[in-house]
C-alpha cells in the first residue's frame, strides 16, 4: 500500500514540475516575439519628426507628414509657382522660371532672338493714349482690322514687329514693307539696329482709310528713350511716341 501512495505522489508531482516548467519556458518568450515584432512593423520612425530629418526628408508613404512633407505637398498643389533659392528641393522637381522668347530688343544682333528660360529684356512700353492730348492720324478700320506700309529712311537696320501678333522682322535702310489685316487694338516696335532713334511720321488718305503709312526717318533729337512706338486704338485713334 506505501508503495503504491509513493507512485501516485511521484507520478503527481512530475506531471505539475510539467505544467509549471512549460509555463516559465513560455512567459519570456512571448514579449521578446512581440518586440521583435513592433520593431520590424513600424513604418513611420520617429526620426523623421526630429531635426533635421523633419525638415529636410520626405516621411515613407502613408505616414503623417512632417515639416518638409507639408511644404513639398502645397508647392506641388501650386502650378508655376516660383521657390526660393534656399528652399530645399528634391530630385525630379522642376521649378519653372519666366521666359519670353523672341523678344527684340533695342541693339540687339540682327538674326539673334533670346532662348526660352533666359532671363529677358522687356520691349519699350509706349505710353498711355491719355498722356497724349491729340493721337497724330486717325483711321477707319475694317472689320477691326488696318494696314501698316512702313517705310525706311534711315541709313541701318530697322527691326520690327506687332507685339503679340508677329515675330521680329527686318527691314534694310532704303525698303519699305506692309502690315496686313493688323486686328486692333495693336502696337507697333520699331528698333534701330545701331543704337540710333528713329522718328516716326505716319500719314493718312481718304483714298484708304484702312491704311497707315509709316515714314521712319532719322531722329537725331529725340526727347525720351522710347522713341519707335505706334499705337493703333480700336477706334482707329494711332498715337507714337
């Protein structure tokens, strides 16, 4: 009978040393697997919401944004917006600049127009028509639209061009040309190629109304720096300047 009791307590006693030490074995195994875990699943650091990660480096996709987050997301909201020199960038963005190819300017080289994305000269602007007391012809326009005849008396170059509507043109001292169907309202450059001024004398006819003749002769007076302006109103009302 006494042996019996011990087998029963030896066999009691091995099967709970069982239980107990698969639970001490199990009990730190579970936080490390749950830190190992957390560890390989986090996908926002917290590096990139610290300087200067938080305002120079863009947070991984689907994270909260940061400082440099937000700045990039409103530029790239912002069409043709100009940055700062000292903003920061990254690779693949574009930051547009200003550019008016084709523009002529006074004393430029015969045949040379200024590349898209260069920093450009602006045409002489003419002035207002109510800075003039009197416009100097008036014309009848058709269907908005009038006729130019340039002339050239001068002894250079002259450029010219409809702002908006043509490219720079050419015209040798001596030759004339026309403008056709020029809509209204229009203005009308013209530039000496030596740096010289020219004097614009534009004339009218009852036999064509549409028409505006143009002589260009030598200005060796001129009273501005904006000499070589014709501006056509659509009334018909020209002013130079």
């Amino acid at each position: 009978m006494n042996r019996i009791n011990q087998l029963y307590l030896r066999r009691k006693v091995g099967i709970w040393g069982s239980i107990f030490g698969g639970l001490l074995i199990g009990i730190p195994a579970i936080p490390l697997a749950a830190s190992a875990q957390s560890s390989v699943l986090n996908p926002c650091p917290r590096i990139y919401y610290e300087e200067p990660f938080n305002s120079r480096n863009l947070v991984p996709q689907g994270c909260p944004s940061n400082a440099f987050t937000q700045q990039y997301s409103a530029l790239s909201a912002t069409p043709n917006r100009i940055v700062p020199a000292d903003a920061p960038t990254t690779p693949g963005e574009v930051v547009p600049t200003l550019s008016q190819p084709g523009v002529a300017v006074r004393g430029a080289t015969p045949g040379i127009t200024n590349p898209p994305g260069t920093a450009q000269t602006l045409p002489v602007q003419p002035p207002l028509p109510e800075e003039r007391s009197e416009p100097v012809a008036l014309l009848k326009p058709t269907g908005q639209q009038v006729s130019v005849r340039l002339k050239n008396n001068t002894n250079a170059l002259v450029t010219y061009e409809v702002t908006g509507q043509t490219g720079r043109r050419y015209l040798p001292g001596g030759e004339e040309a026309t403008l056709q169907n020029v809509p209204l309202p229009a203005t009308i450059t013209v530039v000496r190629q030596d740096d010289g001024f020219v004097k614009i004398l534009p004339v009218t006819t009852d036999a064509e109304p549409g028409l505006l003749a143009v002589s260009l002769d030598e200005d060796a007076t001129p009273l501005d720096d904006n000499q070589g302006v014709i501006r056509i109103q659509s009334d018909g009302q020209v002013f130079v300047n």
